[in-house]
C-alpha cells in the first residue's frame, strides 16, 4: 500500500510540473508589435557646413513598437538600428550605413556627426544627393522580431573640414634630404624630386632613398623659408609614417628608412599624415 502511494505521489509531481512549464511556455509565447513610425527635424533638407558644424543637424525620433507577449507588453530590451543610404539603392547599397541605437525612441546628430556618417556613402564632397533613412527594432537582436518603420528623404550637401596642415599655395611639393640622391641641394632637380599632386590635398612620389638618411618637404624649390616636416623625430615608427607640420622654423628632419631602396611616399595634407612604404 505504501508503494502505491509513494508511486501516485511521484507522478502526480510529474504532472504538476510538465503543467508548469506549459504554462511558462504560454506566457512567453510572442504575439508581434507595431512598426516603428520615423519622424525627423528638420524634413526635407539636413544642414551641413564647417562653419556650423557643432549645431544640430538633425533629430530623429520613432514611436515604440510595442512589443508584445500573451501576458501582456514585452519588458525586453529593444534594439534599434538606424540605416542610412542613397536613394534608389533600397538599403542595399554596398556603402549603407549602419546605427546601433540601445533602447532610446531617438537620435540627435550635429552637422558634424551626420557628415562622418555620410563619408561612409562615399558621396563626393560639394555635391547634393539624395539620401534615405529608416529604422528598425528587434528584440535582442532576434530576426524573428524585427520590424521596420517608414523611410525619410533628405537632400544633404557633404563637406569636407579644412585641411589639418595648411596646403601648398602653389600646388607644388619637393622632396629634399640626405635620404636622397641630391643630399640637401637646395633647389632639388625636378622631375625626379617632384611629388604628383593627386587632389588638392594628396601628394605622392616613388624615388630611391638611402638608408639612415633624412628628409623634408618643400612647397618652394630653392628656398628655406617654408617646410613640411615633424615635431619630434624620436617618435617610433616616423620612418614608415606618421604626422607632419608646416613651420618657416625650427622643428625636425624626418627620419628616413632604415633600409634602402625605392619608396612611395604619400603626403595627406587633409589628415596631416604620410606614409612611406618599400616597393
């Protein structure tokens, strides 16, 4: 007899939990939301301007999707992505950018901040363009989840922010220095010591260099009175590439491979850097 309530209890036991976790599936069980709808300030047009680049550009707010399970509204934290693309490339362009956006139901971007993310569109600078933007929510990121709001047109005009070294006036750039065939002549013999202007702030030019040598840039043949060159010629690693800057006076000559041979040497007057790599 007491075998056979012992044997009672335990599947009555069973029973009580496997009706547990039925129920525990029930409540979690996913019901769907609403798509997020996407407002902007301003519409139509986002201004861009180095002049004005720390005020807003725009605000973008959306409505919460509301998500739901049979018990009642999600508690779950939501995820928002916000994407930005060119118009026409239904959010598959190769260039989309893409915004993770934790919780929060908007954004607010300075003209500054929008203008790096659309660097990524690859849009030349000065030209308008047509953008599209939307967003989307998931729940931890759950694809099964995810809904996606209405999508906003705006015309944007991307800038370019001043050079971080000052350009040369002429639009000319010299190499001089030990590292090179004529030491430290000054005028250089062109063409040979003459970089390639490749934009109005990119310079290139491939030459022999020597070993242990040393070199500046010259925005005028034949005079001291201007040079690009470095701060501080211990910093590790200048041999390869680093920062520059433009002084009529003073500084360091930069360091020249330790190895020698023909290099490519990139002058980026936007980033303030160059670089010089062996061939």
């Amino acid at each position: 007899m007491k075998t056979i309530i012992s044997k009672l209890f335990f599947i009555s036991a069973v029973v009580m939990f496997l009706g547990s976790c039925k129920k525990d599936e029930v409540q979690q069980y996913f019901e769907g939301g609403t798509a997020p709808v996407l407002s902007a300030s301003p519409s139509g047009t986002i201004p861009l301007s180095y002049a004005t680049k720390d005020q807003t550009g725009v605000v973008l707010n959306w409505t919460n999707p509301g998500y739901q399970f049979v018990n009642g509204i999600s508690s779950q934290d939501v995820t928002y992505t916000l994407e930005i693309d060119s118009t026409g490339k239904n959010f598959a362009g190769a260039n989309k950018q893409t915004v993770s956006i934790a919780k929060d139901l908007g954004v607010t971007y300075t003209q500054d901040q929008f203008n790096i993310i659309l660097s990524g569109l690859k849009l030349a600078v000065g030209g308008t363009y047509s953008i599209d933007v939307r967003v989307s929510s998931t729940i931890n990121n759950v694809l099964a989840t995810k809904l996606t709001s209405n999508t906003l047109t705006f015309k944007v005009t991307p800038y370019n922010p001043p050079p971080k070294v000052q350009v040369p006036s002429a639009g000319v750039l010299y190499l001089v220095g030990s590292a090179t065939a004529a030491a430290w002549s000054n005028p250089v013999p062109t063409p040979s010591q003459q970089f390639t202007q490749l934009s109005p702030t990119l310079y290139t030019i491939t030459i022999p260099l020597s070993a242990g040598g040393a070199y500046d840039f010259l925005p005028i043949n034949g005079s001291w009175a201007q040079k690009y060159c470095v701060n501080d010629a211990t910093i590790a690693g200048l041999s390869a590439g680093g920062s520059f800057v433009y002084l009529t006076s003073g500084g360091s000559d930069i360091p020249g491979p330790s190895v020698a041979g023909n290099y490519k040497i990139v002058v980026d007057f936007q980033a303030g850097t160059f670089t010089a790599t062996k061939q």
